[in-house]
C-alpha cells in the first residue's frame, strides 16, 4: 500500500483482508498465516477528518439543526443534579467477599464513628 502522506495509514479493511494482527505493545505487525513479524515503532499522527454532506440528502436538515451533536469537539452535557441511577441485586456478591479488618484498621474505624 502506498499513500503521499507524512505519515503511515493502516486501516481496518487491510489489516482484515490480509488476515493481519497487530501487537501494540511489542510494536509489531504479525501475518497471521504465516507467523512473520516485522517491528515499528508507534507514532502520534495527526487526525485528519474529510466529510462531505450531500445537502439534498432528505435528513441532512436535521444535521443542520442539530450541529452540535455531530461536532466531535462538542462538550459532554452534565447530569441533572438529583438523579441517580441504582441496580436492585439479591444475594451475595459474585466476585468479591467481606474480609475482617485487621486491627489497627478496625480500631481507627471504631474511633473515627465513635463506635
């Protein structure tokens, strides 16, 4: 593959068809047929972003209307202050258990609430 870029591209569609695995943290690409590797380095590049909107297209005035939703630099909405969201669960934990304090902790928690 090749592109007049200043940096590499490697997209999803490739590394796909070519059945290829990418090991991050070794900084590898591995051809999953055949097992060779080749090592490079990861980089920042910057994020180039090309659209374009047919302005015929039948939804593309909800686009305009809202353009704040489709703005990637668009800021997250808080929450409405009060409203919290609860799981209703029965029985025990499935990944965790009570343990004893040990205790010098437990004395400090007996101090702290005055128990």
């Amino acid at each position: 593959m090749c592109a007049d870029v200043p940096y590499p591209i490697f997209n999803a569609d490739a590394i796909y068809h070519f059945d290829l695995l990418q090991h991050l943290k070794r900084g590898q690409l591995i051809d999953n047929n055949t097992k060779l590797a080749i090592s490079g380095r990861l980089a920042l590049a910057p994020v180039v972003r090309i659209s374009a909107l047919d302005k015929a297209h039948p939804m593309a005035h909800l686009l305009a209307r809202y353009p704040q939703i489709f703005s990637p630099s668009a800021p997250i909405g808080t929450r409405a202050a009060g409203v919290f969201h609860t799981l209703q669960t029965t029985g025990d934990p499935l990944a965790q258990k009570a343990k004893r304090l040990t205790p010098e902790k437990l004395r400090a928690v007996r101090q702290q609430f005055s128990i």
